[in-house]
C-alpha cells in the first residue's frame, strides 16, 4: 500500500500511506482543597464537553517526559484538532481519543458553539481551521461537511509540491500574527491530506504593571542553578489560596480572561502539581479569597516545539497510532495518526499576555472577608495557565523552570 498524510495547526492533522500495517506567603489555609467540600471538583461540570482535568494530565505528562525547564501546551488547539478528527473516528480508536481528552458526545455543538460566542473587543482570542486534500484523493464527503458546519473548516484541494507548502505555512502565519511563521517544510511523496488548526490569543492586564517597577531579581532554576530575571512587582486585591501542595493566584486580563499562577510548595514537582491542581480546579477557584498580595512575577517568552505522540500514548491514545486505527470516516483507506507535532509561543510581560500555537498531527493510511496581606514571589519554577472566566476552557499552560531561556 501507499502511504498517506494529514496535518493541523494548533493541531496539524496529516494523513500518509503506509505499506505495512511552599510557595511564599500565607493566606486562607487548608490541608487539601477537596477537604473543603463535599462535591467532587468536576462534578458541576460533568455534563460538560472536556474535563478540566485533561490539561493537567497533559501538561503533567509533558513535564514527565520532556526534559526541557520551560514548556508551553495549548489544550484548547489539542482538543479543537482532535474533536475534529473524531468525526471520522471509530470504535475503540474514537474511544481512546474522547476518553484521553474528555471529549463528550456533544463536541461538535461544544465547539460551534465556543466559536460563536468569541468576543474580541477588548481582547484577541482568534481561531481557525482548515483542510487541505491532494488532487485524487477522495475524502468521505460527510467528514468534510461536518467540520465545515461544526468548525468553519476551510477546505482546499491542491497539488501537494512547494507552492502548496509556502500556501499552508502563510496560512499558519497569517492565523497566527506571525508568531508560528510555518508548520511544514516540504511533503513527502505519499502525503494525503492536512488538517490545520490555528490558535491566537492577547490580552492587556486588567490592572497593568508599572515598568519602573520591574527590577532584577534571583530565581532559582529547575536545574538548582540561581539566576537574574527581570522581575514585574504589583501590590493589588487579588484572588488567592494556598494549601499544603501549593499557592494559587488568579490574575484578571481584560474581558472575560484570567491568567492562573500556580507556585508549587518546597518539594513538589511542578508535573505532580499540575495534575493536583487540574483535577481540583473548580475547588480551588471556589476557595480563593481577595488578598493585599504582594506579586513578583518574572517576564518571560518562551517559544515550544514538540512531538505529543509519545505523551498522548502513554495518556492512552494508542490505537489511533497503530496499523489497528479506525478512521473509515475519513476515507475508504485504512489511516492512521502518525505524528502529532505542538508549536507554541507566549509572552508575558507589565502590558499582558500574547500567545499562540500550532500542532501538526501526522495521520498515515494503512492496511469575601476584610483581606488578609499576603506575598506570592514566584523565584522558583512555576505552573501558570490561561482560563476563560465562564467556563474554565484552559487556552493555554505550560511551567516556567527557567525565565531566562527563550
């Protein structure tokens, strides 16, 4: 058989042919969020389409298995490409992708939804889709009508050679502001089929940082090394809770947007606390009290490029990248994901936030109290993640060992 190839942005499907099958400071304390409350913390949102839990189990397998101090990850890009190569899933391989990443039966209606609700007037949150076919390759027309009416998918059907690829790289540009200028640099002979998904998001502080308040301070590196950062100060009402695992502090960007800061305590890891912090999220937003808090927060920019196959097999997607894959939504052609590579940026600095990503997924074919005063210094690795405020959607996460890498 021949191989074939699919792709996205955000999330980059392809499809190919194959022929072989303690933080700092006090504040409210309690010994564990959940000990708080007797409602389990995704319960409110079980009829919801993702878990909030998803991204921590993400993220935390990430950090398990890249050995890198800084990391950036978009959920949302992941879930937007990998509900929309659901639509042409079967059996156990649909089941292993919705299970991994909690997507529900309602995907589709999630997202058009999510879609039709995007408000950029006071802040930029930017999303788009598209499918790119070889000439003579057939796609099952119902994959295609679905994504279109479901996730505004733009469909092309195009030679496969080097004005194709400057096409789909300007697209990823384009969608993008610039910040992830490609995603593929050549096709190879048997590629099929591209699937892009692309993600922006900016964002000004609801209350800025004054930049002659920035000043260099020590940080100490996931690797025990101490170095000088630019570090932003703000003293300010803000939400926060600490426990015996971590510190949280939310802060607001404008309209609809809150950045999370998550500080692990001495002698938890960053992964264990990014699962922990997952998988309690609504409790811990829920046990979060207005403080006098004292933030030191390093600048930094960081840019990510990474394969997520290993890190979704080992979250269970297996079949998917196996010659046993379902994927006869697609095509008459048995397919299978072979790859899935993750590009993202972020830059946080005293004006706000800006970020944004692309993820290639390769497919082949086979056979409120008086506030308390608190300080959150942030001179050691952290978790931070970008939450929409009404439903808790994590747009973006990622940790910061190192402020200082680029």
């Amino acid at each position: 058989m021949i191989r074939k190839v699919l792709y996205t942005i955000f999330i980059v499907m392809a499809i190919s042919c194959n022929t072989s099958k303690n933080a700092a400071g006090g504040a409210t304390h309690g010994n564990n969020p959940t000990e708080n409350t007797t409602t389990a913390p995704m319960a409110a949102a079980k009829n919801t389409t993702t878990s909030k839990s998803a991204w921590g189990e993400l993220l935390g397998e990430a950090c398990r298995q890249i050995n890198m101090e800084n990391i950036c990850l978009s959920p949302l890009s992941v879930q937007f490409a990998l509900s929309m190569i659901t639509n042409g899933a079967e059996g156990i391989t649909k089941k292993e992708i919705c299970q991994a990443m909690q997507i529900g039966n309602d995907a589709n209606k999630h997202y058009r939804d999510f879609l039709d609700n995007l408000d950029n007037k006071y802040c930029e949150l930017k999303i788009a889709n598209s499918i790119w076919i070889k000439e003579k390759f057939d796609v099952n027309q119902e994959f295609i009508d679905t994504n279109k009416m479901f996730f505004d998918a733009q469909v092309e059907k195009t030679e496969f050679n080097d004005t194709a690829v400057e096409r789909i790289n300007n697209w990823c540009k384009e969608k993008t502001n610039g910040k992830i200028p490609s995603i593929i640099e050549r096709f190879n002979e048997n590629d099929r089929m591209l699937l892009l998904n692309a993600l922006y998001f900016k964002a000004a502080w609801h209350k800025p940082f004054k930049e002659n308040n920035t000043a260099n301070k020590k940080f100490t590196t996931e690797r025990g090394e101490e170095i000088t950062v630019p570090t932003m100060m703000m003293r300010s009402n803000e939400l926060f809770y600490k426990d015996d695992v971590l510190a949280i502090t939310s802060k607001r960007l404008q309209f609809g947007y809150n950045m999370l800061f998550v500080l692990p305590n001495e002698g938890v890891r960053c992964e264990e606390a990014a699962v922990h912090l997952a998988n309690n999220l609504d409790v811990y937003l829920k046990n979060m009290e207005v403080c006098d808090l004292t933030l030191s927060l390093p600048k930094f920019k960081t840019e990510f490029s990474r394969s997520l196959k290993p890190i979704l097999e080992e979250l269970g997607i297996k079949r998917a990248f196996s010659n046993k894959a379902q994927f006869n939504g697609i095509s008459d052609d048995p397919l299978f994901i072979s790859d899935i590579i993750h590009k993202t940026y972020i830059d946080v600095n005293e004006k706000g936030t800006e970020a944004a990503a692309v993820t290639a997924m390769i497919t082949g074919l086979l056979s409120m109290r008086a506030p308390q005063i608190e300080i959150m210094t942030l001179d050691r690795p952290f978790i931070y993640a970008i939450v929409k405020e009404d439903n808790n959607e994590v747009i973006f996460t990622g940790k910061i060992g190192n402020p200082s890498i680029k």
